[in-house]
C-alpha cells in the first residue's frame, strides 16, 4: 500500500497559518482569562518558591535537602502576609485621615477655579456628593469578591502544581522517546525557568533601591503615609517600564494636599523621577546585560498585549510570559521567525544563531554550500 505524501507547504502559506495561530491563541486565552489567569500566577509562584528553596539549598547547607520546599514555601507565605499587613494597615490609616484634608482640597479646588475662570468653585464636598459613591459599592463589592475567588483558585492551583514536582520527570520520559528530544525539552524548560528567575531577581533588587531612594526622599520631606507609598511603589516596579513611574505620581498628588506649598511637591516628583530614570537606565541595563533577550520594543508591545488579554494580572506576567512564547517558538521551524524577532539580538536559542544545534550553518553557508551555490567537496 502506497504511503501518503504530505505536500510541504510553500514559507508564505506556513507564516500565514502562524499569524493566524497566534491571534486564535489571543482570542483564546481571553475568552478563559478566568481559568488561566489564576494558573499563570500559580506558575509564576512557583517558580518564584522553587527558586528560593534552590538558593537555600547552596546557601543553607545545613538545611536538609527535602526540607528546602517547606521553607521556602512558609517564608513565602510570611513575606506575603506581612506586605498584605503593612499595606493595609498603612491604607486604613490613610484613609482615616483624609477627612482632614478637606479644607486644603477646598483650596487647590478653588484656585484650580481661578486659572479656569470658574468664580464660584465647588467644594469637596459638593464634588464627593455630585459623584455619588454609593452607586459604585456593587461594583466594587463585585470586584472584591472577584479578587478573593481568584486567590482562593491561585493557591489550590498552587498547592497541586507543588504537589505534582515530582511526577513531572516521570511524565517527560513518556511524552519524549529518544535521549535527544528529553535533552532538548529539558534545555528549552531550563531557559524559561532561567528567564523568569533572572526577571524576578533584576525587578527585585530594581524594586528595592527605587524604594528605598523613594522611601528617604518621601522622609526628608515629612511626607505621612511614607511606608505605605514605597511599598505601592515597590509592588508596582514589577510592572515593566510604566509601572514604578505610575506609583510615583500619588504621593506627589497627596504632597499637593499635604502642604501648603506646591513646592514640596515639585520637590518629590521631580526627586522621585530621577531615582527612577538612573535606575532604569543605569542599574537596570547593567544587571539585565543578555540575561532576557528580549527587544525593548517588546517588553512595551508584550506588556499591552498581555494587559488587553489578562489586565493587571497580564501586566504583571507579561515579561515571563514572553520569555516562555519566545523560547517555545524558537524550537519549531514554522514559528521561529517569531521567536528571532522578540529576541534582543536575533538568537532566541543562545549562540545558535537562532537555529537548532544540528542545523547549524557552517562558514560558508547553510547546507554546506559555498557562495557559489556548490556543496563543498563535490
């Protein structure tokens, strides 16, 4: 019986049905934004609490081995519930004290008034009653109750991605049959999760000297609520590239009712800038070196793309979700055009020029041919 020959198809049609692969793919990760989203940050946990019990495992050798995890996992859950603490009791105290402010609100409202030539200005609260709170409190309620189920399903997701660990070696050597293809899943697995750590690590230690600069700047000035700013600006630096600059942007708001003078806030923003144009464009660059690959112009498009699909949770995955299509897409020929394209320096595999091990061009050509089209030695 003759053998099926499958036509190959022409590079067009093939790039074609990789656009259109890749806008299903959007469409579908959209339309189960409420099953992924929560398993993509469960994920991204994970990894995060593998990462910490590997630097206990070198660093604490004392730790036994299979104790690492645990550790790992409860200092996790530590370091969570007291951000979870500090912000909300700074928040609460925050907003305590606004009533208090209503007088200096009146008077940035009334000589808003004056340059826009508006004589009698309104107060803050007629503003506060024209704007009707209470019809939002459904949604908010909503909203709220939306974020609880989500961390409720973020943390079951968790718990059975930690308690899986150790089938998923088991389950590698039945999906891939030869020592080659295990070899090449094991590099491809090895990149992602060396991507996503090298980006916790550098947003991380950025995080924390943007803080800790925003953090005396904010002290100096006797801004109150001090802690509770550095640490919105600190959670939001995991956002790339916008989201530091959007966490600096409310103290210097508050600053305006804070103090009489609209110096103090000139002061900050402009203090709170500098922090963080020199760390994203001294530090940042110097620790991220080739560590991503990743094209600046895609950290932006993939940070848009991802907070249209997902929102602020896609914001906050969009670079490790990025890192994992490029080094996914690199190892198939169909798509690795794409995957040369996020790249930094057009290399997706890493001194592979972009092409798998065993179909590395040599020096006068792919396939062996010299300039002139011959295959060497013929």
């Amino acid at each position: 019986m003759a053998r099926a020959v499958i036509p190959k198809l022409d590079p067009t049609a093939r790039n074609a049905l990789v656009v259109i692969a890749v806008i299903v793919a959007g469409a579908a990760f959209r339309w189960m934004a409420g099953i992924l989203t929560p398993l993509a940050l469960a994920m991204f946990l994970a990894v995060m609490i593998d990462s910490l019990a590997r630097v206990l495992r070198k660093r604490a050798p004392i730790l036994p081995e299979r104790a690492a995890l645990p550790v790992a996992l409860a200092l996790s859950v530590v370091l969570f519930g007291l951000v979870v603490y500090v912000v909300a009791d700074n928040a609460g105290r925050f907003i305590a004290e606004l009533p208090g402010y209503a007088s200096r609100l009146d008077g940035i409202i009334a000589k808003v008034a004056g340059l826009v030539g508006v004589k009698v200005p309104p107060t803050a609260d007629q503003l506060f009653q024209q704007l009707n709170p209470t019809k939002y409190i459904g949604s908010v309620a909503n909203a709220l109750q939306s974020a609880a189920s989500s961390a409720v399903l973020v943390l079951i997701y968790l718990g059975f991605i930690i308690a899986s660990r150790s089938g998923f070696e088991r389950k590698t050597d039945r999906l891939f049959r030869t020592d080659t293809e295990r070899r090449e899943a094991a590099d491809a697995f090895t990149r992602i999760r060396n991507g996503v750590e090298n980006y916790l690590w550098i947003q991380t230690v950025t995080g924390l000297i943007i803080a800790a600069g925003c953090w005396a700047v904010m002290a100096l000035l006797h801004l109150e609520n001090a802690l509770f700013w550095t640490f919105l600006i600190f959670i939001l630096s995991y956002i790339p590239i916008i989201g530091a600059a959007i966490g600096m942007i409310l103290p210097t708001l508050f600053a305006l009712v804070q103090f009489d003078s609209i110096w103090p806030a000139v002061i900050l923003i402009s203090a709170l800038e500098a922090i963080h144009f020199f760390v994203g464009n001294v530090i940042y660059p110097r620790m991220q070196g080739e560590s991503l690959n990743m094209d600046p112009v895609v950290v932006l498009l993939s940070l848009a793309f991802w907070g249209a699909i997902w929102g602020l949770p896609g914001m906050f995955l969009s670079t490790p979700l990025t890192v994992m299509a490029m080094v996914i897409l690199a190892q198939f020929d169909g798509s690795r055009w794409i995957a040369v394209l996020l790249s930094g320096d057009g290399d997706p595999l890493g001194g592979s020029g972009g092409f798998p091990k065993d179909e590395q061009p040599d020096a006068d050509g792919a396939d062996g041919k010299n300039r002139h089209g011959t295959v060497k030695g013929g």
